[in-house]
C-alpha cells in the first residue's frame, strides 16, 4: 500500500470514529440536558473544585471529536489530488457528512425516541475519561472566571416562595440555600399578631390551635452516609447507612421526603436515582426517582423534613440501630 493510499485509509478511519463516538455523546447530551434543566441552573459554584456538569462535558467533549473528524476528513478525501473545484466539493460533502452523523442525526433520533438517549447515558459518561485534562482545565478557567465576574446563574427564574414550594415538590433542593429549606414557611409572628387582634376585639373568645407536624417536621433532618451505588437495569440505586428504621414514612405510607447530596451541594443534577437504605426489604425506600447529582461513596445525603414522625417511629427493626436523635 502506498503512503497516500495508506494515509487515505488511516483519515477515514479516524474521521469515521470520530463521528460514531461523537453521535454517542450528541444523543447521551439530549438526556443529561434534560436533567440539568430541572436545576433551575448549571453555572458551577467557586466551591465546585473544577467539577464540570454532565451535559456540558458531553458538549465540549463532542466538539473535541467533531474537530478531530473535521481535521481527518481532507485526509480521508484527499481533495488536493482532485480539481480545485470538484476538491473542495469533495471536502465540504465530507464535512456536511461528519456533522449529519455526529451531531444532527442522533440529536432527531434522541427527540423521537428519548429511551434511546437515556439508555446512552451511562455508556457515554464512562467515554469521557480520555478529556479528563480538558475538562479540568474547562472547569479550572469557569472557575476563575467565577470568582473574578459575578455572573447569575442561567435559567434561574425570580420565583417567589409560593412558586418556588410548588417546584420543590416536583424536583429537587439543589436551587435551594440552606436558610430556606430550613426556615418555616408560615410566618407565625404575623399568625400572633392577628390572634392578639382577634382576641382584642372578641375578649371572651378563646382560639385553640393544633399546629401538629408543621411546628417540628422542619425543623429536623435526617442525615445518612451514601455506602454504595449501583445499576439494575434502567434504575440507578444509590444505597445510605440508614433506612425505614430511622424513618419509616416513605415506606409506610408514600410520604414525600426532600433529598440533597450536602457533599455536593451547587452541583448541578446528573443522575435520576433511588435512594435505598441497608435493610432487606424492598420496601426499604427514602426516596424514589430524585434528579441528583452524581453521587459517591462516603457522600452525606440528607433527608428533609424529618422532625414529626421520625424519631418517635424508628425502631430496631432487623437488629439495624436507628439514627440518633441531636438536638441542636
């Protein structure tokens, strides 16, 4: 084989990886897009440490592999062996082809079967592990750029606290600060301050109140150690030190719970999870299907709203000792 033939065959061959590979991350990037949507945001905080969002490694890293193919094509074509005009014909049919296979035939097929993008999604983020270097420097320069420019996070909308309540049922607390999660969304001196009117006006009226849950539900949490992660089928589970022993409400009756990865926090979203906890029952469940990010072994996780009917109901139930209860 000749150099040219040969340096023919290599520019094809890299050209065509090149588009396969990047078809993988553009279709696996309309999933994790998907997902970070729902935070409400993805601009990485200064205490980040140069970590990078799923679907923005899937982007840059598509890019990456688009410009490889584009560098490999004219080898491929050998348009400078050809007329002028029918080389540089040659060349742009090539590159048009490398962008329809590498980007916008896997992002159409993505739209009209999204189970397919999902199911691309764990396969593409174990790719990624040859931009390692890129990505750290990506992250390294956002991170500068962070801490020298003040820049809103995107897609934050101004929510009040009736609309952000509402959206926080649906996902996750990731756009949330701590104070608000933690801070009572009923202002009980404004309920003090129209009781007094009420009884200045009716002295001899007596109001009784049963507050119930909501004087202690939030103002408790509880907080568990991620032991280990895995995948069974299309479910990923993410498996903590504690489970329905502790707290036994979302296996007994599907109650709610808000779920945060505190060792991530800021981080935007990459995975939809189960958190299970260490006890052999399949009932053994704090939460299902909760959009957050990537977590690992030794995370602290913790579960909202764990006031009422937390410690009260846990128990030693298969010998697994409950959380202690700290008062703070």
């Amino acid at each position: 084989m000749s150099g040219e033939a040969a340096l023919r065959v290599v520019g094809l061959a890299v050209a065509l990886l090149a588009a396969a590979w990047a078809a993988l991350l553009a279709l696996a990037e309309e999933a994790a897009v998907g997902e970070a949507l729902h935070t409400l945001g993805d601009a990485p905080p200064a205490s980040a440490g140069g970590r990078v969002p799923l679907h923005r490694a899937l982007h840059v890293a598509r890019l990456a592999l688009l410009v490889l193919g584009a560098v490999a094509a004219p080898y491929a074509v050998q348009w400078w062996l050809r007329p002028w005009l029918q080389g540089l014909g040659a060349l742009a049919v090539g590159v048009l082809l490398l962008f329809v296979l590498g980007d916008a035939l896997p992002r159409s097929i993505a739209r009209l079967a999204p189970e397919l993008s999902d199911a691309a999604l764990p396969l593409a983020r174990r790719t990624l592990a040859p931009f390692g270097p890129l990505l750290w420097l990506l992250g390294w320069v956002d991170k500068g750029l962070h801490a020298l420019i003040a820049t809103p996070r995107p897609l934050q909308p101004d929510l009040g606290v009736a609309q952000r309540d509402m959206l926080l049922g649906v996902f996750t607390l990731a756009d949330t600060t701590v104070d608000e999660v933690m801070t009572p969304r009923l202002d009980m001196a404004a309920v003090d301050a129209g009781i007094a009117e009420i009884r200045k006006a009716r002295p001899g009226l007596e109001v009784w109140l049963e507050p119930g849950r909501y004087l202690v539900a939030e103002a408790g949490v509880l907080v568990a150690t991620v032991t280990q992660t895995k995948g069974k089928g299309q479910v990923q589970y993410v498996g903590v030190s504690t489970g329905m022993n502790s707290l036994i409400r979302p296996a007994l009756y599907g109650a709610y719970h808000e779920i945060a990865n505190l060792s991530r926090w800021g981080e935007a979203a990459g995975q939809i999870v189960t958190i299970v906890g260490p006890i052999c029952e399949s009932g053994d469940r704090l939460g299902t299907d909760r959009l957050l990010p990537q977590c690992e072994e030794g995370d602290v996780l913790a579960i909202a709203n764990a006031g009422a009917y937390g410690f009260v109901m846990s128990s030693r139930y298969n010998l697994r000792e409950p959380a202690v209860e700290i008062a703070i």
